[in-house]
C-alpha cells in the first residue's frame, strides 16, 4: 500500500471541508484505478472514519476519529523531517522504551513513536506515568541532532518552549514552563518531558524526548494521587482540544528550535525560555537525590543549569531536581 497516495487522499477528503472529492480525478491524478480509491475509502472507515459517498460528485469525509495515528497527524503536519515517520500503537507499555529500541535500529531522525495509552508509561527518576486511553499525548520522538552529549539536557529546555508555543496556537492558553521538565497551568501540571540520550563519547548518536501531556482528560479522569497536583487542556480551556493537531503544531515547533539550538546554541532558546518560565525571582526549595538545598532561583545558566543563591550569597548550578516553589 502506498501510504503517501492513502494520506494524500485523507488530506484532500479534510481539507474539502465536506464538499465532495471526485474518485475518478483523484484516481487520474495518481494513476490509480476507481477500485484503488474505493480500497483507500474502506479502509479509511474501518480505521473509523465516516465518509458519505455522493452518486456522481464523489466521496464526503464526515467525521473523523478521535485518534493520534499516522492519517490523522500527517492531515496537518508542515514539517520538513519530524514526525513523517510514525509509529503508531493502539496500546504499548512505554512509547520511550520503544523509541529507544526503534533509535537503536536506526530509526531516521525525527521518527515518532506514539500510543494511545500506555500501560506502564514512566516520568523522570522512574516514577509511573499515568496515560490514560485517548485522553492524552504519549509520545516520544527521536532526533539526532549534531550535538555534543553535554548540550542533551537543554533539549529539555528546547521541548518546554516548543510545547508551550503548541498550546498557545491550539488552545490559546498560555502555560508557564517549571524548570526542568514540567509545563503547568494553573499551578497544576499538564506536561512532563523526559529526555534520554544515546551517545558516542563525543556526539549524540540519539535524543528520546519523551512528552506526555494531559489533553482531554476531565477531573473524574484523574486518579485521586493525581487530582489536587495534575490538570488537562480540555479543564483550563473548557473545550475538546484536536490531539493530532496539537501534536502536528508541537512536531513543528521542536523542529523549528531544535535547528535553532544547533545553529545558534543556547542563547536564543534560553530568551524564549526565560519568557515562559514562573521560576526566576522566587524563593524555591530543590531537592536532588542526596541533598535539598533552599535559595532564590536567578534564572538558568547559558547551559541550561538552575542558577540558585543560596542564603550565604553563594550561586549554585543545579543540574536537576524537583523544585517546591
Ligand atoms: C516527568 O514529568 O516525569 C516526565 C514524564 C514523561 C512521560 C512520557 S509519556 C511518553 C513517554 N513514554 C514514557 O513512558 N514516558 C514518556
């Protein structure tokens, strides 16, 4: 099956905005045959869409479903790499153990690999993510940038702004992003990141950004450990956000900074991050593995460090921790 002539398909039938598409000129236009368009369209409605076929003026795509696979990302992807390669589940353990399996096959700069639900998604220092069926994003994404492996952890950084200017576009709220790894509204968490790293010695052989993101989810959804500290868009915008076209508008802008940071280094993603971040000027508490240490957070360094005062005056470079504000 020739996947590109099947999406393209997908693509026209939407952007038609249910006017008819003619089988016969679509068929001509690819040199296909009636019955080949007519395979495409059976397959479509068991994939669960619903499409009309009008006598005579063609076919009529009528709804879609509400689902993160390959046709339904691609209808609004504009990326040059990211996300043209898609692995698609219904259901998985873990998108990042897959991904990193998949990087390790080689898998091309800018694969995807994303599940409807996950059953044992994890968060950073292992902790379970929770990834409920359809309700949100579970992905991770695999690049491979030219990178030398210490500049890996500010792709944390690139991500969050990436993220954050998602959902700005799609569902015209402003998150705030809190350093290191998690995005919040109203004080609650929507996303989390989790960055790993293939290396070599001295440059990224792969970088797994691994995203989960609360989308649809309403309050009930939530378990009760979850309720007072995780949120979702659908509850801070009140309405059912398109997961595909968020994922297609986050693809874009993680491509987007990601050469950004290649070309330019931190500097430039660093601005943007700062203009998002609710940590600086705050009196915060980090607690790392071994130690908590308490201060007043400046900002982040130019390699992406928590840059903390402590009460003694001294400054002090945090790698990762999760900070109480
Ligand atoms: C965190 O805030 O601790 C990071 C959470 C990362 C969760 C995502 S969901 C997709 C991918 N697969 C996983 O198992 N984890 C990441």
């Amino acid at each position: 099956m020739n996947m590109n002539i099947k999406n393209e398909l997908l693509k026209r039938l939407f952007e038609a905005e249910g006017k008819p598409i003619s089988g016969q000129e679509f068929a001509d236009e690819f040199g296909l045959s009636r019955t080949a368009i007519w395979k495409y369209i059976k397959e479509f409605e068991e994939e669960g869409y619903e499409i009309s076929s009008i006598k005579k003026k063609g076919y009529v795509l009528i709804a879609s479903p509400d689902r993160v696979n390959t046709a339904n990302i691609h209808k609004y992807l504009q990326t040059t790499t990211y996300g043209w390669n898609i692995d698609y589940y219904e259901s998985c353990d873990s998108t990042q153990n897959l991904a990193h399996d998949a990087a390790q096959a080689d898998a091309p700069d800018g694969t995807l690999v994303i599940s409807e639900e996950q059953t044992a998604g994890k968060g950073r220092l292992s902790r379970p993510w929770n990834s409920a069926a359809q309700k949100g994003i579970w992905m991770s994404l695999i690049v491979r940038p030219s990178l030398m492996p210490q500049q890996a952890p500010q792709m944390t950084l690139v991500a969050a702004v990436a993220i954050v200017r998602a959902i700005e576009n799609v569902a015209g709220i402003e998150a705030t992003i809190k350093w290191p790894n998690d995005i919040m509204l109203n004080g609650r968490k929507i996303t989390g990141i989790l960055t790993e790293l293939q290396s070599e010695p001295d440059r990224v052989k792969a970088i797994i950004l691994g995203i989960g993101m609360n989308v649809n989810q309403d309050e009930e959804d939530f378990p009760v450990e979850l309720k007072e500290i995780a949120t979702s868009l659908k509850i801070a915008c009140g309405k059912h956000i398109d997961r595909a076209k968020l994922i297609a508008e986050i693809l874009g802008f993680v491509e987007l900074y990601t050469k950004m940071y290649e070309k330019h280094g931190f500097g430039p993603i660093k601005l943007l991050w700062e203009g998002y971040s609710n940590i600086a000027g705050k009196r915060i508490r980090a607690v790392m593995l071994n130690e908590t240490v308490e201060g007043n957070a400046l900002g982040i360094s130019d390699e992406g460090l928590l840059e903390l005062q402590l009460d003694d005056g001294t400054v002090r470079g945090i790698y990762s921790a999760d900070i109480v504000i």
